[in-house]
C-alpha cells in the first residue's frame, strides 16, 4: 500500500513531467533539494522518508500560496514556526 494518497502521486507526476524540472537554472536547486533531503534522512532517521516528502510538498505548495498572496517570508516563517509548536505542544507539555 502507497503512502502517497491519490491527489499527492499526481501532483508529484505534474511536477516530473514538468518541462521547467528539466531547465537549467533548476539543477542548483535540485542539487541543494537532494542535500536538504539526506539531511532530513540523517536528521530525522526515525520517521518515514515518504512521511518528510508528504509534508515538504504540502509545506512547499502552502509557502508558494502564501507567497503569492504577498506575505513576506519572514512572516511565512513565522506561521511554519508556530504550527511546529502547535504540532509539537503535547509532547513539550509532557517534559514540563
């Protein structure tokens, strides 16, 4: 069973067929994805791969709308920043 849902496996296949994933200026980007991706794997060897990618690609098409939209990243940040501590706030209670 794929980890993936429906909606997530084709939008990953929109963004590989994409002719823009094969322009010139994306291989840097690419190059530092690949980095920031094993450092995930290093960082975080106990979840899922799959699980990180999921939440990447959700992060990374929030921040394009929210970007799009005009918030400046600073405040982007800050929202990322402050759904982490909701996410995490159990877990923090619980060391208190």
């Amino acid at each position: 069973m794929s980890k993936l849902t429906d909606d997530e496996r084709g939008d990953l296949a929109d963004i590989l067929a994409s002719p823009e994933l094969n322009h010139p200026r994306v291989h840097a980007d690419r190059e530092v994805g690949q980095q920031l991706a094993d450092f995930f794997r290093r960082d975080m060897p106990d979840v899922d791969e799959v699980v990180i990618g999921r939440v990447f690609l959700r992060a990374a098409v929030t921040m394009t709308q929210l970007g799009d939209a005009g918030m400046p990243v600073d405040q982007i940040a800050n929202i990322f920043t402050l759904s982490a501590l909701d996410l995490t706030a159990l877990e923090l209670a619980r060391e208190s």
